[in-house]
C-alpha cells in the first residue's frame, strides 16, 4: 500500500504550479508482512517503478516543540521555490510503528487564505 500526496493541475488550484499531475510517495506499507517498509526498501521501490517521493528536509530531526515545527514548515517549496511552501510531511524512520503528520504552514494558510 503506497501512501503518498498527489499534486498539479485540476488540485487544490495547483498551488506549486506544477504541469500535469504526480504523486510523491512518504511510505509504504507491507500488507502480508503488516509491516511499513524502511526509508532504503521504499527508495528502491520508488526508483524501480520510478515513483516520485516527497522531498527530504532532514534526515534527523528532534522534536522539541509544537511551535518549532510551525516554525519550520514556513518557507519556500523544494518543488517551486517561487512558491511558499503548503508545510512539511514528517515521518518517523526507527519506529516498529511507522508515525507520520503534517505540518501545514502559517504563511501558506495566510497566502490562500485557507
């Protein structure tokens, strides 16, 4: 099972201005095994059938505050960086179950107003 975001013309008014559509993949899970696969097995499988994946900020990253991943899902987008940023996927990598959220952001909010 791919869990992932799909993007581009004819959604959410195509925000990042991208041409056609596409999905950027942030997991997978294994249903025989009823497992999530690691960051490397999804990468391998995203390369081989040539699945986009979400892009990478970090690699490691400590959660300290609410306010800190506000804080840091402003910015400009990796996929158009004239454009804000809509916010940041956040997967955990070492975890037996697999926790993933978004941080949506305050300036995209305040841009479109949404």
């Amino acid at each position: 099972a791919i869990q992932g975001e799909v993007i581009g013309e004819g959604i959410q008014d195509n925000k990042y201005k991208l041409k056609g559509q596409k999905l950027f993949v942030f997991n997978i899970f294994d249903i025989d095994r009823h497992q999530y696969l690691s960051k490397e097995e999804m990468l391998e499988i995203c390369n081989k059938f040539n699945f986009n994946t979400v892009p990478t900020i970090f690699t490691e990253f400590t959660l300290t505050s609410i306010n800190e991943l506000l804080e840091i899902a402003n910015g400009k987008s990796v996929l158009n960086p004239n454009i804000i940023r809509e916010g940041l996927v956040w997967v955990s990598i070492d975890s037996p179950k697999r926790i993933s959220f978004k941080t949506i952001s305050n300036q995209f909010l305040l841009k479109y107003d949404e």
